[in-house]
C-alpha cells in the first residue's frame, strides 16, 4: 500500500511540475488595419493627435525597426521591436511630435524596408 501511496505521489509531482504552453491569442484586426500584402505597415487614419493604431505585418517572426521621419527626411523617431509573423497590431504615440507630415517606416533586422506610409500630426 505505502508503494501505491508514494507512486501517486511522485506521479502528481511530476505532473504538477509540467509546463502548459500558452498559445498566444491572435489578435482581431479591424477593417480600417486590414492588409492584402504579405509585409507592410498601416495607419488605422492619416490624421492623427496623440495615438494612432497601426498594423505592421511581416512574413516571419523577428526583430523591425519602425522610424518616424520629418518633411526634410529626418529621423524624428526611432524604435525597434520583436514581432510575431502575420499581423501584429500596436500603437503610434505622436503627442511629442509638432504638427506637420510625417512618413513612417519599417525595416527589418537587416535594414531593408518593407513598409513605408504617410500621415498628418494635428493638434
């Protein structure tokens, strides 16, 4: 009997120690974010206060560069992020930014671009 006992405990240690893998939810995409291509990037508007929600999209998983340049082509911002393959929705926070037209872009690890977009900052 103590053998029974110590084997169904040594089973519900085993088992309790098991790491569950958690799946990561895909993320819903609205109309506005919708892309047809493979790779890119999109404003959800062109006219934009303080946020702006964006879809970048890629063909694998990996590290992208998202890089806000001015109208005289100057990097203004600059960020660097992993990303899942697919869509991956995130945020644009422009309230630091003047008012103006702005390009933003996203490169991949290596620096070749694969998204380039428009909008305007308004206060």
């Amino acid at each position: 009997m103590k053998k029974i006992l110590i084997l169904a405990f040594v089973m519900f240690g085993l088992t309790g120690c098991y790491k569950d893998d958690i799946l990561p939810n895909p993320q819903a995409i609205s109309e506005e974010l919708k892309m047809t291509s493979s790779t890119g990037i999109k404003l959800q508007t062109v006219f934009v206060t303080n946020e702006v929600a964006m879809n970048v999209k890629t063909e694998t998983a990996g590290s992208v560069t998202i890089k806000i340049f001015d109208i005289a082509n100057r990097v203004v911002s600059k960020e660097t992020m992993n990303v899942i393959a697919g869509d991956n929705v995130l945020k644009v926070y422009t309230s630091a930014l003047p008012s103006s037209a702005y390009r933003i872009g996203l490169y991949d690890s290596k620096g070749k671009e694969l998204g380039i977009t428009d909008f305007n900052k308004i206060q």
